[in-house]
C-alpha cells in the first residue's frame, strides 16, 4: 500500500511538471518569407506553422519579412492566424498573404500589417477571407482578376488603401462581400444583384456589381483603392458624396445610364473619376474635382480594337488636376461641354487629351494653366468648337489626326513668361499640327499672344483653313492647290501646299511655329517680307522646285531656314540688287563689287551666307531690307617714300562703324616704322584697324633700312703689370641709333660698364679677355672681337722695369734681346754675393 501510495505521488508529480513545462513553452517567432508548398510541406521546416494531415495549418508564432510574409503554393487548406502576427517592411509589391492561382484556400483570424498588399488574390477563386485584422498596409485586400471569393468579417484600418479590386472583367463573379468587413471603423457595402436601395449612410466602401437603381449619396469616403466602384450596374446615382481618397475616387466599368452629380472629390493621387469600356450613356455633372488625373475615358487595354464608354456627358464640371483633366482613349461620341480645367503647369501635363478616340464633341470648356491645353493624337472625327484655351504653354497640338473640326476657338496667352514651380520659361504654341497627312477643318479660331502662335510640323492635304482663323488678329493663309496668285499682305501666317506660281511680298509674319511653310511647290516667289521670332523663319518641305527668295528679312527666328528635304533655291537678285537680310550674319561689309574684292562698303556682306550644302545667299544685306541706308565715311590713304598699303593709296567709302584694315607693304630695303591717324602716331600694328565713326586719314611710315650694325675695340692685346690700367675704346657702325653699350671680362658683363669706352685695371696677375655688346634702338646686337690681357706681378727684390703699352703695332724683338740680357746679368751676380757674405 505504501509502495502504491509512494508511486502514485511520483506519476502525480511527474505530469505536473510536463504540464508546467508545456504551459511555460515560448512561441517561436521566425523572419524571412514562408512557403506552403504544392506538396503540403512548409519552408523552411522549421517555420512557426504546424499542419494536421496538410489541411489545416496553424500559426504558433510571429512572422516578420522584409518581403512576402506568406506565400500559398497548394490549394483547399486553411490558414489559421491563431491570433499571431505576419509583419512585413513595407516592400515595394510585398504581400502579408498571397494566393496566386489557388481555390479552396480559408485565411483567418490573421494580424497583417506593413506589407504593400495586406492580403492579395491574384487569378484566384472560390476562396474565403474572414475575421483577419489587416492594418498599416500599402492596401488592405486585394483581389486581381480573381472571382467567386468570399470576404466576412475583416477589419481593415490604418492602411493608405484599404480595400479594392482590380481585374474587372472578373467583378461579376465576387460574392458575399458583405457588410460584416470594415475599413478604418466604416462598413464595407459590396453588394452583387441589388435593386433599387440606398447605400448607407456608414460606408467606408462602396461596390456595386450587377446592380441596378442604387442611390449612393450624402457619403464621406476616405482611403481605399477606389471609394465608389461600378461594375456591371446601370441607373444609379452617386451624387452629394465627399471622396478624399489617396487612391482613385469613382470608377465605372461596363457600367451605363449612370448619374455621378455634385460630388467633391479631391486630393487623389490617381483618377478622380474613370469610365472604362462599355460603360456608357452616363452623366458626370457639377462636379469638384481636384486630382492628379481627374476624368478618365478609356478602353481597357486588353481589348485593343474596342472602343470604350460612349455617348457619355461630361458637363459643367469644376477640374482641377497635375497630369490630365479629361482623358479620352480610344472614346467615341462623349460630350464635354462647359467646363472649367485647371492644371498646374505640371510637365506633359494636359487639359484635355484625346488618344484615338473618333466622334466626340468638345465645347465650351475653359482650359488653362496647362503644359498643353488640348491634345488629339492618332483621333479623327472630332469636333472641338468654342473653347477658351488661356494660358497653357502650348493652346494645341494635332498629331496623326485627321478630319477634326477645330471651330470658333480663342487660343491666347496674354503674358510672354510664365512660371512653372521654380522655372520661368516663354511659353510655346498656339497650334501645333504635325504628322497629320488628311484634311481637318479649321474656321474661326484666334490665336493670340504666344511665343509661336500657328505651325505645322509634316503636315500635308489640309483643307478648308481659310482666313477665317488668325494669329494676333491677322488671316492665315493656308493655300493648297493654287496656281498664279499672290497671298494677301495682311496674312498672319503663310502656308502653301501643291500649289505653283505663287507670289508672297510685303508681308509681316511673326511669332510663329514658321512664318512660312512651302510643301510639293514651286515657282514661288516670296520677297520683301518680314519674318520675325518664329521658331523656324521658312519651312521648305517635300518635293519642291526651284523658288526665289530675296529682298526678305529673317531675323531673330530659333531656325531662319529649314529643309525637309534637299533642294536648291535662288536666294537673291543679282548684284547690287542683293539677298536677303539675315540677323544671324556675322560678317563685315569692306568690300564691293560682283566678287566682292573692290575696296569700300556697298551694303552688302564681304561673304557669302551659308544656309545648307545646296542654298547659298550670294549678297546677303547688311541691314533689313527696305531701312534707310546708314551713313558713309571717307578714308584717305597716303604714306611716305618706301612702301604702299593694301587697299591701295586713295580714298575709299565705308560704312558707318565699320573696321576697315590697312595693311602696310614696305619696299625693297625699307622698312614700316609706324601710323599716323589723322596726323597723330597710333603705332607699328600692321594690319592696322580703322573703326569708321568719321572722315579719317591714315598714313603709312617707312624708313630706309640701314647697314647691319657692327661693332670693334681697341686694343685687342696688352701685356701689364698688377695695378696698372688699359683704356678700351670702341668703334661702332649701322644699325639704329641710339646705341646701348656692355663690356664683358672673361664673359661676364661688368657692372656698370655701359659706355662706348672702359678701363681695365687688373689687381692680380693671370690672363684676361675683354669684349663689348652693342645693342641698337630696334634691339639687334652686335659683339666685338675679344682683346687679350697679359698681367704680370712685380718682381721679388723690387727690381722693376716700366712697361709700356702698345699703342702701336712696333717691332718687339730689341725689347726682347734687352730682356734676356739682363735676366742673364742679374742670374749672374746673385751667386757671387751669396758668397761674399
């Protein structure tokens, strides 16, 4: 009994400290993403979920990643958060949990935070989301092109999106996203199949699919991927809602008969409001919208050859936006009338951009503060009539459209700077049609107060732009096919096209894209015109024939000429009639003449200007055709015996102020000393330079050329005792006075013996040589011959013999026999006294 007794205490003590220690077991946090794979396996193996027969899995501790939290590889299982936390790092498209191509997949009672999609769905189906709490994410739920998927009782809060659904051509199979998920406290409403009710009041999201007659109104909707979305639904009305929203605002799809009437919505980061592909016969109406892309009309892209929504009505609508205020692409039949589109000068910005979109009426609205007010591209059919289009860089741009009809617009800018953020720029273009080779119609549109104010870039075949439309009040002219006839002068704008024998003269073009454009032409005549600040002065496009172009002023255009393809023109009258003027010349007119190689000015450049490797204006004007001559100076040329000038001596006519140069040519054995200007020395420049700003005379200095300068000393030897002194003197001839002087011992210059002669005392014995450089006024130098010093020391004793110096050339030979005799008398006579004492 006692043994029984003792054993059952053990096992009781035993299984209690197994269940203090199971109680006591901390979970296992792990980092890094985790994989359920296909095979019903987790990796790694050692990450904090267990499984019971590969069905349920079960978290038993916290996940962090810097990427994926979760990634599910096998379908029907479930996801159990037991309560644990997936916790990301904010990754650029990381997901908390992802389903990609899964079914059967339950995910609950989940905490998801700081991922970029808190739980994303991609071509998923028949799973089901329920009781997770998803919170901080980029986006709370997502689902992408997945359908048949149920979502219960999710809370989603704090994040920037949280809620929303993108492959639409799937919206129509979600079900069962009821009112039991949340987003930041608020109900989501996604409704599927319902008829005639009202959203209410505590929604935080609204998706309405398949359904008909619903009243959205009087909401205030904050932070989801879209606030309103429509897919599939027809006959309701979103009206009186205010959708601040860093997402998209309100989005159709597939969605007609729609009303969207007085909403605000604003500070969107993406659309305001979108209308995508087959949602049509809708009314978007008094509406505030401030977004980086406020309207949106568009095809989906994965059905290139269909059209989107149509005969929708944008109407009366307040936009402000930063990259387009309407888009249309590939859009047919909507209206946009009446309103007002506000841009920030955002670059590439747009007011109203068409992307091939045929059909559509736009009228009436007001755009300005743009980087381009309105834009058809590759759009055809269009009528665009009695716009007000102020203050946008560029009014607007026509590129590949064809058969648009652009009536009764006003297209001005009054200020020629505008600022942009911190950039203060001229602003653009008025018009700007390019690549477009079919006929639009252009009739009563102004155009005013820009920098270019009408072009045509590659355009060709226009028809019916007539003089009904101008540029600062005056008639573009846009001719095509038109033969012997002659523009009016009071043209704004010249264009012909396929058109010959054409005569443009006197005209005053200005501002804009080209003053003249010229395509599949010729014979045309275009003289004594003004063509002023435009981007490119004349446009010469294809195919063109031989045109004569003269007596014109280009001046201060971007591009004075430009070839769209080679071609050879006249460009001027002959001489003295002359060119054209060009404000880009930068020659000097000094010379006359048919070769330009006479002395004196005739108004005409000295060489030719150079347009391309085929044009070539001859006799370019000096100053704009049609001005009065500037005034002329005369400049006499003379000079002295010696040498003449280039030009030659004479008196020439110049132009005033300009450089006329001299140049002085000396004769055989002269030379040029100098200038004198209207008497008075300026100095040996040779060319000389005379600025033209009166009568002058100019003179040419020559002077015979003297023998080469040379120099000599005397004596060239000497033999002296130490102490003694030899006078040099120097002899010096040619060259050009004054003369400078510099005596030289042993090669070295002595200090201050600079004169024409020197004395040389040596103060010990040894061997010295003397020389002298002459340096004349022109510094040429000449050096003597060197002169040879011989100094002896006096004799012990104190014996000595005087010495003299040759100042003549005298035999030596008897000094030379009296020296050796007494050299030999005195060896003689120094024994004997030695003795003696």
């Amino acid at each position: 009994m006692e043994k029984k007794t003792a054993s059952a205490i053990m096992l009781t003590l035993l299984l209690t400290s197994m269940l203090t220690l199971a109680f006591n077991v901390q979970p296992v946090n792990a980092e890094g993403t985790i994989y359920i794979r296909a095979d019903g396996s987790i990796d790694p193996p050692d990450a904090p979920i267990t499984t019971f027969d590969y069905v349920t899995y079960t978290l038993t501790g916290n996940i962090s990643s810097d990427y994926h939290g979760i990634v599910v590889e096998r379908s029907n299982i479930i996801i159990d958060g037991a309560g644990y936390t997936v916790e990301g790092a904010g990754a650029w498209e990381s997901r908390g949990i992802y389903l990609g191509g899964r079914s059967n997949v339950t995910i609950e009672n989940m905490e998801v935070g700081k991922f970029y999609w808190g739980i994303k769905l991609e071509e998923s189906s028949n799973n089901t989301i329920q009781g997770n709490n998803i919170t901080n994410n980029w986006a709370g739920i997502g689902l992408s092109w997945s359908s048949n998927n149920f979502l219960r009782d999710n809370n989603m809060v704090g994040n920037n999106r949280n809620f929303g659904v993108y492959g639409y051509e799937y919206l129509h199979f979600v079900q069962d996203v009821d009112s039991s998920n949340t987003v930041d406290g608020k109900f989501v409403y996604y409704w599927v199949n319902v008829q005639n009710a009202t959203v209410p009041s505590d929604a935080g999201y609204v998706a309405l699919v398949n359904c008909t007659s619903i009243t959205v109104q009087n909401l205030n909707l904050t932070n989801n991927i879209q606030c309103i979305l429509l897919a599939f639904s027809e006959n309701s009305t979103i009206t009186g809602s205010n959708i601040i929203n860093d997402g998209d605002g309100i989005g159709l799809h597939g969605s007609s008969n729609n009303i969207i009437c007085g909403n605000n919505v604003t500070a969107n980061k993406g659309y305001g409001i979108w209308l995508l592909e087959s949602s049509n016969n809708s009314i978007v109406q008094n509406n505030l919208i401030s977004c980086s892309r406020a309207i949106d009309i568009e095809m989906y892209v994965g059905y290139p050859d269909y059209f989107a929504a149509s005969n929708n009505k944008i109407v009366e609508n307040n936009i402000e936006y930063r990259e387009w205020g309407v888009r249309l692409s590939h859009a047919s039949n909507n209206t946009l009338r009446g309103n007002n589109i506000t841009g920030i000068f955002y670059p590439y910005s747009t007011g109203v951009y068409l992307y091939g979109s045929l059909f559509n009426s736009i009228s009436q609205n007001t755009i300005k503060e743009s980087e381009v007010g309105m834009e058809l591209i590759d759009s055809s059919g269009n009528r665009i009539a009695d716009n007000n289009l102020t203050e946008n860089f560029y009014g607007m741009l026509l590129k590949g459209s064809q058969a648009n009809s652009l009536i009764g617009n006003n297209i001005a800018h009054s200020p020629m700077i505008s600022e942009r953020g911190n950039e203060t720029r001229r602003v653009g273009i008025g018009i700007l049609i390019s690549y477009t080779y079919y006929s639009n119609l252009l009739r009563n549109n102004s155009i005013a107060g820009y920098m270019y104010n009408f072009g045509m870039e590659n355009g060709y075949y226009f028809q019916d732009i007539d003089a009904s439309n101008t540029v600062d009040g005056r008639p573009i002219y846009y001719w095509v096919n038109r033969q012997n006839s002659e523009i009016p002068s009071d043209a704004g704008y010249v264009a012909i096209i396929n058109s010959t024998n054409i005569r443009v003269e006197g005209l005053d073009l200005r501002n804009n894209y080209q003053g003249i454009f010229i395509a599949y032409s010729n014979n045309v005549t275009i003289c004594e015109n003004n063509i002023t600040n435009s981007y490119i002065g004349l446009y010469l496009g294809s195919e063109l024939g031989k045109n004569i172009i003269y007596h014109n002023n280009f001046i201060s255009n971007m591009q004075q000429v430009y070839f769209y393809q080679p071609s050879s023109n006249i460009w001027d009258d002959g001489y003295p009639s002359g060119g054209n003027y060009w404000s880009d010349y930068v020659g000097v007119d000094v010379k006359s003449g048919p070769n330009q190689d006479l002395p004196g000015s005739d108004c005409i450049g000295d060489t030719p200007y150079i347009i391309d490797a085929n044009n070539t204006d001859h006799y370019q004007l000096m100053n704009p055709y049609g001005t009065p001559p500037p005034p002329t100076y005369s400049l006499t040329i003379t000079t002295t015996v010696g040498g003449t000038t280039d030009p030659l001596l004479g008196t020439y006519s110049y132009t005033e102020n300009s450089p006329v140069q001299v140049t002085a040519i000396p004769e055989t054995n002269y030379l040029f000393e100098y200038w004198e200007l209207d008497g008075v020395n300026v100095g040996s420049a040779n060319p000389y330079s005379v600025l033209m700003d009166k009568n002058h005379t100019l003179k040419a200095v020559f002077s015979l050329i003297p023998p080469p300068l040379q120099a000599s000393i005397s004596p060239l030897s000497a033999s002296i005792l130490v102490g003694q002194s030899v006078t040099f003197t120097s002899t010096v001839s040619g060259g050009y006075t004054p003369y400078s002087y510099q005596w030289y011992l042993n090669g070295n210059p002595v200090s201050g013996a600079t004169s024409h002669t020197w004395t040389f005392t040596p103060t010990t014995g040894g061997i010295y040589y003397i020389h002298l450089k002459v340096t004349d006024a022109k510094a040429n130098t000449a050096q003597s011959d060197t002169a040879r010093i011989t100094a002896a020391t006096v004799p012990v004793g104190g014996y000595s013999f005087p010495i003299q110096v040759q100042t003549k050339a005298e035999p030596l030979l008897p000094y030379i026999a009296l020296m050796a005799t007494l050299t030999a008398i005195f060896t003689k006579l120094r024994p004997k006294t030695k003795r003696k004492r």
